[in-house]
C-alpha cells in the first residue's frame, strides 16, 4: 500500500486577507492624496508670501537705483 502524500483539504481554511489589503492601500492612497494636496497648498501659500515680499524689496531694487542715476545731471 502506498500512502498519499497529498494533504487534504480542510473545510475550514482562513479566508484570504486580499480584502484587508485592498482596504489597506485605499486608506494609504487616500491619506498619500491628502498630504499631497496638503503640500501643495503650503506651497501655494510659500510663494505667495515670496511674492509680497518681492513686491516691497523692488522698491530699492539695483536696476532701479541705476534707472534713476542714469535720468539725474552728475556734474564734477
């Protein structure tokens, strides 16, 4: 007699845990869009705070200084 080597099958297997990855990895996309979302708007507000500070600082600005010197009279 020769014995099978095959294991047999058990009625009560755990079920795959592929619903609990799925539910997993939508989670992590939702919360990887958030923080993606969330970084742009940080940087949307970072360069609109550069932006006002350019704003001022052009004020006395090189090429400004230089545009006025040229329009005024130098004389030795």
């Amino acid at each position: 007699m020769v014995a099978s080597r095959k294991k047999p099958e058990k009625e009560g297997q755990r079920p795959r845990k592929s619903a609990k990855i799925e539910a997993m990895m939508e989670r992590f996309l939702e919360m990887r869009t958030k923080q993606a979302e969330d970084e742009a708007q940080q940087l949307a507000r970072e360069n609109e705070t550069r932006e006002k500070k350019d704003a001022k600082g052009d004020e006395y600005s090189i090429k400004k200084c230089i545009s006025i010197i040229n329009t005024m009279e130098v004389t030795k």
